[in-house]
C-alpha cells in the first residue's frame, strides 16, 4: 500500500520554508545554510560580512576570523514558526581560537528541526511520527596578511533528514548529504575608518534526496559589505554597515519535480513542493543597511533594513546588546519574516576569553 506524508506534515514543512525571505523564491536546497547566525548581525538587518569578527565569523566572512583575538564562543537559538509549531527550530554553535603568529581555527555547528511530522497510508491510518532536521559541521580557518588585511577558508559538510524509508512513496530514505566550500576576505582602512568584506559560500554539489532525480543545488551567494565607524571613542561609538547580498544560483532545468505527493481527497489545497525556474534564472540582488550605537561598551542599540525585491520583502530589523567588560554579550534581534507569520525572536550569545 502506497505511503504518503501528511497533509498536515507537509503543511508545517512549507511554512518553515517560507518563514523567511530568503525562501520566497524557491532556489536552493538545505535552508539551515541560509539563516543567518549572530542576533546581533541580525537586528542590523543581516549586514555583518564587513564586521565578522567573532565566532560567526565563519557562516558570514571566513576572512574576519583572521582578526579573533584569543577565544571567542558564540551560540544562538531561535524558534522559527513559533506561532504554528514550538518544535521547529534553529541553533548554532561557534568557536575560534587564535593561534600566535599562525591564523585563526574555528569550528561551527548548525542544526535546524521541522519537528515531528506523523505519517498516514492512504486510507488515513496513522502509522508512525518521524523528526524532519539539517545539520552542518564547519571547520575554518584565517589567516591575517599584515595588520590589516584577513583571508579565511571554510570546509563544511551537510546532512538532511527528511523521512525514514517506512514513511516515503519509494520506501528509500528521505536523506541526503553534500559538502560545500566557504571562502572570505576582509580589509580594514584605518585612515578611513572604513573595513570592506567579501564572501563567497556553499559553493559544493547539489543535495539529493531519495534519487539524484530528485536533487537541490546549495544555495551558492556571494556577499559583499562595507562599515563605516564615524564616532569611535571612550563613550561612543557608531558603526553604518552596508552589504549585497547575491545568489549564484542558476536552475538549470524547467522540469517541475514534485517531492511530496499529497492526499487527493484532503479538504485542504496545497501544490506539491516544485524547484523549479526557467533556464539561467536567477534572483536579483538583496540589499542590506544597518547601525549600531554602543555606550561606553556597555549597552547596545542596533537597527536595520532589508530590501529584496524578488522576495517581496522589504522590512526593518531591531535588536539590543548588553555587553559586560568586552568579553560577553547577550544579544537579542527582533526580526520579520513572510508577509503571514509574525515576527520572530533571536537570542545570542558570545564569549570572549
């Protein structure tokens, strides 16, 4: 007897997929990769690839580890669709130590839950409940050229489970793994009071799931960024940040592919999951703006804009930072998602030791 999801399982799959504006247009697989790390980036409007100095460093701008002094540990939560689903979530966790006179290693963890999901035959008898999650290790590492100038390498592998072969159409597990190949650089201007950062990340081979038939590119970006620190002194300062941000992604076939087969008698309408755009498609670019005001190291206020044109997403960011003698940071971002979920929480945390 055939095996299918759940409507409802697959509703609650969706939503997570277009809980953020960088799933609106379908482009890429894995989307643990794409959710940015770091509530303090994130209240800036997710522009931090000219300020990535800290254990987050790696998932924005591999080069900015190469400016790590010492020990820095990073951790961040964040429920996705809390509104509909308490058990899908988001974590990271982050750590980068400097070596004297050699670089700077870092090692991350990224890991992102769909939940529980139950699983029906076609006559509607429920035969099971399954855990739909990602997962990704990172290993960097940077090296500074002078005192001013960082180039960073990331290596990361990624995993995927979806559903366990009792649950799926073809009885094959719903799983899939690849690699991918992060790189950065960062270059501070002193006289100009100015840092430029560039990244190009997840480059690697497509993700399958059951078949190579059924395969998703990793969502290729490149991501360019520049800060300016106007104030900078023993009460103030004052960080503008600018990045562009652009996905590499081209989908090369028209073909749609349908991963999910659902209910035909359900009462409730939902297309099947496509991947699917016209040959050499690809999304235009999303722009980024952000700021961020600390008094006296001990207090931060951080606000941003994300503007993206394809993802009908245009929306403010805003977060605080309460910071204790330049070695921990507590940092929470209020940030949008879809146009029809609330906004979302995320908290952070980093160490400096």
């Amino acid at each position: 007897m055939p095996k299918r999801f759940t409507v409802a399982a697959v509703l609650v799959v969706l939503l997570v997929l277009s809980a953020s504006r960088v799933f609106a247009v379908a482009e890429a697989g894995v989307p643990s990769l794409i959710i940015p790390p770091g509530a303090r980036a994130n209240g800036m409007g997710e522009c931090y690839v000219a300020l990535a100095e800290d254990a987050t460093a790696a998932w924005w701008n591999p080069g900015g580890l190469a400016f790590v002094k010492g020990q820095n540990l990073a951790l961040m939560h964040s429920q996705l669709v809390p509104d509909l689903a308490s058990d899908v979530y988001y974590e990271f966790l982050g750590y980068a130590n400097e070596i004297q006179n050699l670089g700077t290693f870092s090692f991350s963890l990224v890991y992102l839950t769909y939940g529980k999901s139950v699983a029906t035959n076609a006559t509607g008898i429920e035969l099971g409940t399954f855990t739909s999650w990602e997962a990704s290790g990172a290993a960097s590492f940077a090296m500074p050229f002078g005192d001013n100038f960082g180039m960073g390498l990331t290596m990361k592998f990624i995993h995927a489970d979806l559903a366990p072969d009792d649950f799926t159409l073809e009885n094959l597990d719903g799983t899939g793994s690849s690699f991918a190949v992060d790189t950065g650089i960062l270059w501070k201007i002193p006289s100009k009071k100015l840092s430029v950062g560039m990244s190009l990340t997840n480059m690697g081979p497509d993700i399958s799931f059951i078949d190579q038939e059924q395969s998703d590119p990793l969502p290729i970006t490149f991501r360019g960024g520049v800060a300016f620190t106007p104030i900078s002194d023993e009460i103030s300062n004052l960080v503008l940040t600018f990045d562009l941000e652009q996905s590499l992604v081209w989908t090369l076939s028209s073909k749609v592919k349908p991963r999910y087969v659902l209910d035909v008698d359900s009462p409730v309408t939902i297309p099947a999951k496509i991947v699917g755009m016209s040959k050499n498609a690809r999304r235009s670019e999303i722009y980024h703006i952000g700021a961020e005001y600390r008094y006296v190291d001990l207090l931060a206020g951080r606000i941003g804009y994300v503007y993206d044109e394809d993802g009908d997403f245009k929306a403010a960011t805003y977060g605080l930072g309460f910071i204790y003698k330049n070695q921990l940071s507590l940092d929470y971002a209020n940030v949008p998602q879809a146009s029809t979920l609330g906004r979302v929480h995320r908290w952070s945390v980093s160490v400096a030791f």
